[in-house]
C-alpha cells in the first residue's frame, strides 16, 4: 500500500510534503508486513499516514514551516507521531510517507505563510487549501494519503478539513499529548486527525488520545477510548443547539445554504434544533488575538540561533547573533505575532490587554457550558465562506484573523470540535459543517459526523 501512495507523490502535487523518504517508508512498510504476516499488528497496521510538519520527527526532517529550522532533526518523535507509528513500539503500526506542509509555526488560515510555498486547492488550484494545517487537508483531499495529523489552535484542523471537503477533529484540549508538537500557544495547541470520514478520524482519534502526565504537563489523565465504538448510534432525541452569532451578517449565503440542508438532514433522523445563544462570539477574536501572540512571543523565544535550525552567518557578538538569525529565519507574519505578543504583555498594557482577555476568555467557556443545559451538541458552519482565492487577503492579515470567527470560540473554551463535509457553494467548493460538543464528547462528535456521512 506505501508503494502505491509513495508512486503519488512524484512531482510533490499541490506542493503537500516537506520531506519525503522513500527508505524510510518502505523500511516502516516492511516492519508493518512482517508483522502482519506474524498475526501480531497493531490497530492500524500498515495504514499510511503523514504528518503536519508542526510534530517533529526522528525519520524526518521537522521545519514547522519556517526557515528558522532548516536543517533540524529530531532526536526524538513526538507522543502522536510515536502513539500511530510502529506497533513494535505500541503504536497503532502506520507507515508515515513523510512531513505536510504547514503555515509558518502553524500561524495562519491559508497555508500562504509557510517559508516552503503555498499549498493548493486540489477543488480549485487558484484558492487556498485553509491553514495552517493546509497540506495536510489538500493531502487528504487529493487522495496522496489516506490521513494525516493536524494541529488546531484556534481552528487549523477545522477550517482546512472544511476548505478541502474533508473531515478532521480536535479533541478536548489536554486529550491528546502535545508531546513534540511545536509550541505556539501551548494554552490552545491540541492535535488531531484528519481523513476522508468520520470513522476514520475515530480510528485514528482513538490511537492518539491517552494520558501523557511525564511529558506534557497539561495532559489529562483521561483513558483513550474506542471511538469506533459509539459509531452508528440513533440520533433520535438529539438536542442540536443552533447559536444564532453563527449566522449572522457575515455568513456568505452559499455557505448558510449547504449548512441549512445539512441541519435538515439531522432534523430527518430525529435529531431537535434548539436555538442558542453565544453571545460572546465575536469578543473571541480580539481574545484569540492577544492571547495566542502572547504565548507565542514566549515559545519562539528558543530559536535564537543557537539550540536549533538556522544561525546567521556575520554577526558581530551574541546579540547581533540572536537579531539577525531571527530577522532571517522568521516570516512576516511570525514577525508580527511576536511583536504583538511582546506588546500586549509589556509593563502598563499587560491589564488592559492580556489580563482582560484572560477574563472573557473565562466568559466564552461559561457561556458554553449554559449552552450545554438547552442542547446536546452545537452545529454550525467553519468558516464565514468558501476557500478564497490566491492573494485575496494577501495584503490584510485582519481578514483572515476575522474569517476565524466560528472556530475560535471552541479552542479559546477548550472544547472538542469538527467539520465534516456539509455539500458544496456556488462555485463548487466544499463547505464544512462544524460540530461542537462538550468536554470529552468526542465520541457523539464522530457518531454524529457518521450518522450525515
Ligand atoms: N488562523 C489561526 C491563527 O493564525 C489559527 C491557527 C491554528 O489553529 N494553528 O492563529
């Protein structure tokens, strides 16, 4: 099966892979089929998966996207990468093809900030793929593998897997061990996976999850579970809430259409629409916005040319080391998360900013929990539209940050969220649904993403 998908990959279509190593995979494939062969595989033996180049990797290459990592290996593999990887090792035994391109650091919604070239679109190669897990959805999309990892911080599994027609989750913050996932906001940074369906990503979803206590020390010591199991549960009586900001003015109406019959769909199998309300739906964007650079202001300060990757050339002592280094190995974009997150967490704006979006950060995850008395589960759409074009937003980073409206309130609350496929726009481009349950009801999630698929 590895040598198929690795025949795929000739000429890098969409610009998907880092890093690709056909040695590597074929060794990995061998192991898989001798134990195969001697009855002894793992859940998901000799399946080929591929990973978003934010999860470093002993095999590969790991670059996160950015220049600044040129040139790093790994000594190690990240708890993900090792929990699907050879089962000789307790992992679920798939064959990795190799690394996915990525927005630089895994900040961006349309794959245009990786140092490494955008990705396209296999619906439509004049658009974005989403981001930031952008190769990763366009990989799964184009069928160069059947899965793949992603990270969401503030949507980059769901916005992508809904630009690509694809499905993808993330899990309750703090399931899946973020082990050797390149920090970026570490309060929001949550692995998952991304594949063609929902019974897929619950095959792979129950592989990852699982206490990491040694490692990650926001890891909840929470079981991994068979979502496989829950799958094809009847939906009769299923309170789905409908908050109304999801709707509002700046839906496109194409997407509210495909959104619209897809919630008719679940009414047909039982399923009850409950009004909700948000409230705080819009505040989670200027949040988002400060808490995420804030973070990452402070876990990009260790590539400073001297642990990892890239290190300028002429410089005259430490400091002008540290300065050029990060002024040549840093994008624009991650140039300005920094910048913004140094400034929010300066002395005399760190209350005003920070500290006031610690608040409502805590208001956002309160309103949800009301939310979770009136209804079961929250649908919705992804995103306010299609996947734009090349170069829409090229001059506007606010666009993208406003068009992350839908996905942030979750990911700033913590709780587990996914898009599947909802049907088409006006221009043919998938629109995703998005689900949003409460903490570790991951299990409804994919039942309910099954039931529609
Ligand atoms: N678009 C958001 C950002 O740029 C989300 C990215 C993510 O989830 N990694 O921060």
């Amino acid at each position: 099966v590895a040598t198929g998908f690795l025949a795929r990959l000739g000429g890098n279509p969409h610009n998907t892979f880092l890093d690709i190593d056909s040695e590597v995979t074929l060794a990995q494939a061998q192991a898989s089929d001798a134990r195969l062969a001697a009855g002894t595989g793992g859940l998901l033996e000799g399946v080929p998966v591929a990973h978003k180049d934010v999860f470093v990797t002993r095999d590969f290459a790991t670059t996160a996207g950015s220049k600044i990592l040129t040139g790093y290996r790994s000594p190690f593999d990240a708890t993900l990468v090792q929990k699907l990887g050879a089962s000789a090792q307790g992992g679920a035994g798939m064959v990795s093809l190799g690394k996915l391109n990525c927005d630089e650091f895994a900040m961006g919604s349309s794959n245009e900030n990786s140092a490494f070239g955008k990705v396209t679109n296999p619906w439509d190669t004049a658009r974005v793929p989403g981001g930031s897990s952008g190769g990763s959805a366009a990989a799964v999309a184009a069928r160069l593998t059947p899965a793949a990892t992603g990270t969401d911080t503030g949507g980059s599994i769901r916005q992508p897997a809904s630009f690509c027609g694809i499905t993808g989750i993330k899990p309750t913050y703090g399931r899946a061990s973020r082990y050797g996932m390149i920090a970026y906001a570490s309060s929001l940074d949550q692995g998952g996976p991304m594949a063609r369906n929902a019974e897929d990503c619950a095959l792979l979803l129950s592989a990852m999850c699982g206490p990491d206590l040694d490692r990650d020390s926001t890891s909840l010591d929470v079981a991994a579970e068979d979502f496989t199991a829950s799958l094809n549960q009847s939906l009769e009586g299923l309170r789905i809430g409908i908050p109304k900001e999801f709707f509002g003015e700046g839906l496109a109406a194409d997407v509210r259409a495909a959104v619209d019959s897809a919630l008719r769909e679940y009414e047909k199998l039982g399923a009850k629409l409950v009004p909700i309300s948000l409230p705080r739906t819009e505040l989670s964007i200027p949040v988002y916005y400060i808490i995420a650079p804030a973070e990452a202001s402070s876990n990009l300060s260790r590539f400073d040319g001297v642990k990892f990757g890239h290190r300028a050339k002429d410089y005259t002592d430490l400091v002008d080391m540290y300065k050029k280094t990060r002024a040549e190995g840093f994008g624009n974009e991650v140039k300005r998360r920094i910048m913004t997150g140094a400034y929010v967490l300066s002395h005399g704006y760190y209350d005003a900013y920070y500290l006031q979006a610690q608040k409502i950060r805590r208001m956002i995850a309160d309103d949800f929990q009301r939310a979770f008395t009136e209804c079961d589960v929250i649908a919705g759409p992804v995103a306010p539209s299609v996947a734009w074009k090349f170069g829409e937003n090229a001059n506007d980073p606010v666009a993208d940050y406003l068009a992350d409206i839908f996905t942030l309130p979750a990911s700033l609350a913590g709780l587990p969220g996914m898009s599947l496929p909802a049907g088409f726009g006006a221009q043919g481009m998938p629109v995703g649904l998005q689900l949003i349950g409460n903490y570790f009801k991951e299990a409804q999630l994919l039942n309910a993403a099954h039931r529609l698929q």
